[in-house]
C-alpha cells in the first residue's frame, strides 16, 4: 500500500530561506557553489579546488533571482561586470560570513533526481497502463 512519493529537493527552498534570514539579521549572504557541475557559470579567476565563494549581500549584486533551478545575478569582479548563473544542484551551502551560521548540502543530493528525470524524458518502448486507482477528495474536521 506504500507509495514512493517524488517530492522535489529541499535545497532551493531552504536556501531562500537562510538568504531571507541572513539579511534580516544584517549578515552577509555567502554562497559556497560547486563550479565544476554543468552549467555554471562564475568568474573562473576566483575558482579555488573546484569551488567559489560568493559575496551575495544586497549591495553587492543585482537582479537576484533565486528559484528552483538556479540563482542568478549580475556583479562586479575586479571592476568589470558579469551574469552570474549557478544551478540549484551546484550550491553546496549558503552561511553569514560574520558567524558561519547558515546551511550546507549534501552534494549528492540531487544525484537521484538527475536520474530521475534522465529517465523521464529518455523515449519509452513500453506501453503504460492507466492507473487503477481513481482521484478521490475527503472532506476533514
């Protein structure tokens, strides 16, 4: 009767959070990415054995967009202008730099659901069935 649920990862949701709350609390946001996983783009310059720290204080960038995919953003590195575009599965912890306090990921979290959806969309050969159980909605005191 046990059915496996696919929920999809934690990761963006709980970096967003510690972002919100490192910034409430007058923190700077650094964010510790993986800049050899697919996709990646950060200043290559400042890539330390496979990895980069970035400064993510409000001041600091512009156009923050974090969403379930990925974290982007514009800034500055030696004075020139780049677009930053780290994939979700590439962040490997957000902590305030004044006390370390914040989260840090297991990297390989998200090794399932790359093979997840590698299957999902590789072409099938076999016919699925119909589901046999019909959607139902209670009602809950």
């Amino acid at each position: 009767m046990s059915e496996q649920l696919n929920f999809s990862p934690t990761r963006p949701y709980l970096a967003r959070a510690i972002y919100e709350w490192i910034c409430d609390n007058q923190l700077t946001p650094y964010l510790l990415v993986d800049a050899t996983q697919p996709h990646t783009e950060v200043p290559l310059q400042f890539v330390k054995d496979g990895q980069i720290v970035l400064n993510l204080a409000p001041h600091a960038i512009h156009q923050l967009h974090m969403s379930n995919e990925a974290i982007t953003f514009s800034a500055r590195f030696g004075g020139v202008a780049k677009d930053i575009y780290v994939p979700i599965q590439a962040v490997l912890g957000i902590y305030a730099r004044e006390n370390g306090q914040g989260l840090f990921f297991d990297p390989s979290e998200y090794d399932a659901v790359e093979t997840n959806n590698v299957a999902e969309t590789a072409p099938s050969t076999e016919v699925a069935e119909p589901s046999k159980k019909k959607p139902s909605l209670r009602i809950l005191d």
